[in-house]
C-alpha cells in the first residue's frame, strides 16, 4: 500500500528521483515509525508523514515525523549531532559514544483564562536537557529556564508575569523563533528557531494581535506529549503544573 509520504524538493534533490519515487511507492518507507521531532509513534499507513534527511559533513540519515510537527525538509547538522541522531532514530545503541541531540518540540495553543482567549506556546524537549558543561545524566531544562526568569508554575489561574527583554517572532502569520536577550546587551538572539516557519492559526495570530504577548509554557521530556485537541494540551498542562513540572512567562509579540 502506498505510504502518506510527502517528500519535499530539497530532500528529492539530497536522495535522487529514483529513491524518492521508491519511498512514495511505500517500498522502502516503514510503516510505524517514531516522530524524529515529538517521539512518539506514527504510522505512515494512516497519517501524512514528512521525510526529514539529517545531513551531516559526511554522512546522512532519513528519518520520519508527523507532518503536523514538521515538514519535510534538510537539516543540517553536525557529523557528531547525526550520529546522537541516528542512534535515537535505531534505538539506544551503547555502541555509539555521541550523546542524543535533544531537539525543542513548540506547539501552539489557545489557553483559556478568566473567560478570555491567550496564545500559548508550549515547549518540550525530545530528551533531557543537560546543563552546558556537564555530562550527567540529569534534566536541568526547568532549572536552566527559572535562572533567565520563566516561574514555576503550581496551576495555571492567571497570566504568567512578563518577561522583558525575551520575544516571540511571528511575521506574515508564521511563527519564526523565541527569542532571548543577548549575552552582551546587544540585539537578541534566537533562544528556538524554526528550520521553516510554522503556520498558526488564524485565531491564535488574532488573539496574538489583540494581546501583542504570547504566553509560553515549558516542561521536561515525557511531560506533555503530542496532544491532538487543545482541551487535552490544557489537560496535560494542568497536570504538569501539579506535578511541579511546569515553568511559564509571558513574552511580548515581535511581528504581527
């Protein structure tokens, strides 16, 4: 059966006409697979899913992932990053010495609050967060955040505090990347970048523009998951919050 495979120019270009068209046939595509960017498990019998090829100074991986999570596309890496990438795509191999590249998954969502509608953003990385400089094994993503002034987060009742000098980046209706203030005072940085600029929804981009901020949830790996309806976010939200896994700011909007 053919699989729902979309395979974007720049990925034809990258593996050739003749691996594409075979892919597409369903011939060497897998079936069920693991989300290259939410971790959990697709099926490319039943849902759209993007080729995503890992492209390294040496070497390359093809991985799969929602079509909903990403789109199909190149992303280049480090020789070390693809190894960490093709070793979390095969399963943990204690073979391979490069550690996993973690990888920021963002959602966005419509949060309600005191009877009004906020944008929301929700954050989860796809493997624990270590602390730049160590080699533990511990997720230090929530402490790392609470030390730039995100605040922990028991329950969400109201609307997080402001957090000056960090921004969301939405142009022409895109979603383009959170960002930071710079390490020495100058233009901000890119904190999380789309590889390509994420579409939102037509209510999220008002509700962006009547509030111009953009509320913007974190939480450690396995916390929230990819929820398909925004009450179940909200519901993997407040048990987040409970759990004391939750850390949240309000971000001015840059862009319209």
């Amino acid at each position: 059966m053919p699989r729902m495979l979309e395979v974007s120019d720049e990925v034809r270009a990258e593996i050739g006409d003749e691996e594409a068209d075979r892919l597409l046939a369903g011939e060497n595509a897998p079936g069920g697979y693991d989300c290259t960017s939410c971790r959990t498990p697709g099926d490319s019998e039943q849902e759209r899913t993007s080729t995503v090829l890992f492209v390294g100074d040496e070497t390359a991986v093809l991985a799969f992932a929602h079509s909903t999570c990403l789109p199909s596309q190149v992303v280049q890496v480090t020789e070390e990053q693809l190894q960490g990438a093709a070793r979390s795509i095969a399963g943990d191999n204690p073979v391979q010495a490069a550690p996993e590249q973690a990888v920021l998954g963002v959602t966005s969502g419509l949060i309600l609050l005191s009877g009004e509608l906020h944008p929301a953003l929700v954050v989860e990385p796809t493997a624990p967060i270590a602390r730049p400089g160590t080699t533990g094994a511990g997720d230090d993503f929530l402490p790392l955040l609470i030390e730039q002034g995100f605040m922990p987060l028991p329950q969400i009742d109201s609307v997080p505090p402001v957090l000056h000098g960090w921004s969301v980046l939405l142009a022409m209706g895109q979603l383009h990347a959170i960002l930071q203030p710079g390490t020495t005072g100058g233009s901000p940085v890119a904190w999380w970048q789309a590889h390509q600029a994420l579409q939102v929804a037509d209510a999220w981009r008002a509700a962006a523009n009547k509030h111009q901020q953009v509320l913007m949830f974190a939480a450690p790996v396995g916390s929230i998951g990819r929820q398909p309806r925004e009450d179940l976010l909200r519901d993997a939200l407040d048990r987040a919050a409970a759990n004391g896994k939750l850390v949240a700011a309000t971000l001015p909007l840059a862009g319209t």
